[in-house]
C-alpha cells in the first residue's frame, strides 16, 4: 500500500528556494540568517513525525562562522560524523549517548564556510546498509512515499533536503550511501574523488568512504564544491573551479546495463538509464555500450572487506566510538557482515591486494569512454521493512546485494560519481541514473549534470507534486 507525501516547503523565509537563491538573498538582505534557521527548524519538527529522521536537534546557533560563503544557510548533519557538544550516536544501540569533544575535519570546514546545522540525521547502523531502518531510531521515511525505504545510508539527511526543510545537507559514501539515498529520494547526490574533502582520519588498507552532500539541485552541488575548494584546494588533483554550466565539449558516453555477476536489474531502474543515453546521443554525445570494468571477482572482494569493516566497528568500538560501547548490542546484520569476513579470512588479504589494485585497473575504461552511465541500484526503494532489521540476516545481506551492486566500484577505484534524479518509476517514486568519471574529473560529471538538468527538468520536488 502507497504512503503519503511529506511536503515540509511553506510560506516562510526559505520558500521554495535552492541554496544559490538564498545566498543571494542573504547579500541583499531580503532574509536574515535567524529567519532562515527559525523556517528549517519549524519544518524538520513540522514533519519530522512522519519521515523520523532526525536524532538530535542542534540548538546552538553560534557554531557556523559568520563570515563564511555560505553563512545563514541551515543544513543538517548525518549522526556519523562529530558535531562538538552532541553526540555521535551512528543510529547504533551500542554506541553511548555522549557529546563529541571536538567536531570532525568535514564538520569543521562545513561550519568554516558557515554551514548552520539545525539537526543531525538518521542512518543505517554504523552505515554499513542500503537503507535506513535502525533498531534504535526505528524507520527513516521517504517523502515521496512514506511507505518507502529512503535508501541508505545517508538516508534521514536525504529525507529532509527532499522535503524542503533545508537546501543542502551533508552525506558520506563508503558504497552509495551518497548516491543511493539521492537516487530513492530524487536528489543530486554527488561522491567525490577520495581525498578530495577533508575526510575520515583514520586510514586503511582501502579507504572507501568519502563525505559529500546532497542538494536538489546541480548548481547548490557545484557552488558547495567551489567554495570548500576556495578553503582547502586538493593537492595534486584536477581544479574543479565554479561550474555554472554545460561545456560545449562532447563526451564519449560508456553504457554499462548489466552488473558484475550479471546480477539482475529491473525495468523501473534500467528504463531512465536508457532514455538518459538517448537524449545524450541527440544532444551531440557519443553513447557506446561497454562491459562492466571488473570482473566477477569484485563483489566477494568487496563483501570480504565491507564484513572485515563491521567487524572492525565490534573489536575497536571503545576506541573509535568512545566509552561506553556495547558491542553486544549491535544488529544482527552488523554480525551477519562480520561473520562472512571471519569465514573467509584467508581470503581476506588476496581481495585486499586486488581491491587497491583496481584505481588503476578501473581507470583503463575511460581509454574507451569520458563517462560511464549505469543505474544507481537494481530496483526501485523497496518499502520499508523489506531490509529492516527485522529481516533474517542473511535474507538482509542477499537482498542487498541484488539492490547495490552498481555503486561501490567508485568508492574502491576513488573516482567521482553522481546520481541524478531523471526517473520514476511505475509507482512514482524516483529512481536516479549514475554517471562515474576518471580519478579528480568532478568537473566533467556537474558540466554534464548541468546539460541533463536544463534537458530535463526542471527536476520536480515534493512540493510541486503536493501542489
């Protein structure tokens, strides 16, 4: 049965503004920064009952620098990353309900820039799955569906931005969970080149997890990657400079429909891919299908490490979650993932050893091709309980991996991707296409963001569907 749409846009200081409105509405003095934080407040708590995507509220409004480029502009932060005097809770019931002493890097060039955090959002457990459904905060809501899963794991930050309580909200990505909640909930959902922002500190043999936001539309992604670029430049990669645009240059396009493994992909999911190839190819492109650039080996490599990690957040939880840490109490996928590691530990190092090989093996496609065009998941959001922590674990973990197997290439390879919001699917609920580009080419994928926005949209929120 079809939920409800969850509508937080109003009459109110952020109207139905984008973040490049606001700020220049902020320089014109048309809105304060108060009334802005004042308007996203009300609407989180206005709607927060029905998408249950906050896990605390942020009532300190002197933590964002006032003088940044985005000063006065709230935002909201997923509950993995340290915010100074709240906690950290990462939707886990074994983590401890402790302030943070000091907030994390991302955090800490977000505030710079005078990002003003009005809440901190929902994610999966240790977000380690494809949705957000936690035994301590319960289900996370899609707005264009509530009967849906928002996808995960950055999935109570994309429920908001989707709703129209804040423009631009932050995410990471260690496996889609940037693009994969932008692709349930009709948003931009950009995944950067690995070091591009100031990310996880702690380093690992593959480091696979990168910050980023999702935003509504191209050009509040693009004015996010300018500005934090202007703060801290990456050494040794490409400029991403201040895309405002398409460039007249024309790509080669790789189409890319079927999976590793050949895993099965839906018509729903396939569909705006397609037609997202089509209207490139009219748009001057050059669209070529090409295979999947790994081979079959990637998923279990992958799978090995993404266990080796859950169960890495078990044996060093005091460490990096603080005291107070109960392992006993994590889910059962949390174990499920641990266990396929502890089965599979001699092959552990092997797939380590071809998992930091694949950057340069992966980059070998774009010889062929500027871009690659993929789905972002298997199938449409499934509603919710369908990877609830309810569902046996293994049941959890097959499904899973039937529904992501697109995304988590870009995160061993550390290239850029993007999901966009060109599609629906027969139930009406959004379905986003991929689009992957070489090592430090960010660039390419918003000039190409910026084509397919002005070809295709504008991209409808939930508003004008309410409306």
């Amino acid at each position: 049965m079809a939920g409800e749409q969850v509508s937080a846009y109003a009459d109110d200081a952020l109207g139905r503004d984008d973040m490049v409105t606001l700020l220049d509405r902020l320089a014109k003095r048309e809105v304060s920064a108060a009334e802005l934080r004042e308007a996203a407040t009300a609407r989180a708590k206005a709607v927060n009952e029905r998408l249950n995507a906050v896990t605390c509220w942020v009532d300190d409004d002197t933590l964002a620098a006032s003088d940044g480029p985005f000063a006065g502009v709230p935002t909201v932060i997923k509950d993995n990353e340290h915010l100074a005097g709240y906690p950290t809770t990462q939707s886990s019931r074994a983590v401890a309900d402790r302030p943070a002493a000091e907030s994390s890097p991302w955090v800490a060039s977000a505030l710079g820039l005078g990002l003003a955090p009005v809440a901190k959002t929902t994610l999966s457990e240790f977000g380690l799955t494809a949705t957000t459904e936690t035994l301590r905060f319960g289900a996370t809501r899609n707005p264009w569906d509530t009967s849906r899963s928002t996808g995960g794991s950055s999935g109570g930050t994309a429920a908001l931005v989707a709703a129209g309580v804040v423009p631009i909200g932050h995410g990471n990505d260690g496996g889609g969970s940037i693009r994969i909640p932008a692709s349930c909930c009709g948003l931009v959902g950009l995944k950067p080149t690995r070091d591009r922002l100031p990310d996880i500190e702690v380093k690992l043999p593959v480091n696979i997890a990168v910050n980023g936001v999702l935003t509504r539309t191209v050009r509040d992604t693009a004015r996010y990657y300018a500005e934090v670029e202007k703060q801290a430049p990456a050494a040794g990669m490409p400029e991403i400079g201040y895309v405002e645009g398409p460039s007249s240059e024309r790509l080669r396009v790789g189409l890319v429909t079927v999976p590793p493994m050949g895993l099965p992909v839906t018509d729903d999911a396939l569909a705006p891919v397609m037609a997202t190839a089509e209207l490139l190819a009219s748009l001057g492109h050059e669209v070529v299908e090409v295979p999947h650039p790994v081979d079959d080996s990637f998923g279990p490599d992958f799978l090995r490490w993404w266990g080796t990690l859950a169960g890495l957040s078990r044996a060093v939880g005091s460490m990096e979650f603080g005291e107070g840490f109960d392992g006993s109490q994590v889910e059962p996928f949390t174990r499920e993932l641990e266990a396929v590691a502890r089965k599979q530990l001699a092959k552990v190092p092997r797939s380590v050893v071809r998992l930091r090989s694949l950057a340069q093996n992966h980059e070998a496609v774009f010889d062929r091709c500027d871009v690659l065009l993929t789905p972002v998941l298997g199938h449409e959001p499934p509603e919710i309980g369908w990877l609830g922590p309810d569902v046996p674990a293994h049941t959890h973990l097959l499904r899973v991996l039937r529904y992501v197997s697109f995304t988590p290439l870009q995160n061993v390879s550390g290239s850029p991707a993007i999901s966009l919001p060109v599609g629906r699917s027969g139930n009406g609920v959004p379905v986003g296409v991929h689009l992957g580009a070489p090592f430090g080419h960010e660039r390419r994928l918003l000039e190409l963001a910026y084509e397919l926005e002005a070809a295709t949209g504008p991209w409808p929120t939930v508003a004008d569907q309410a409306s």
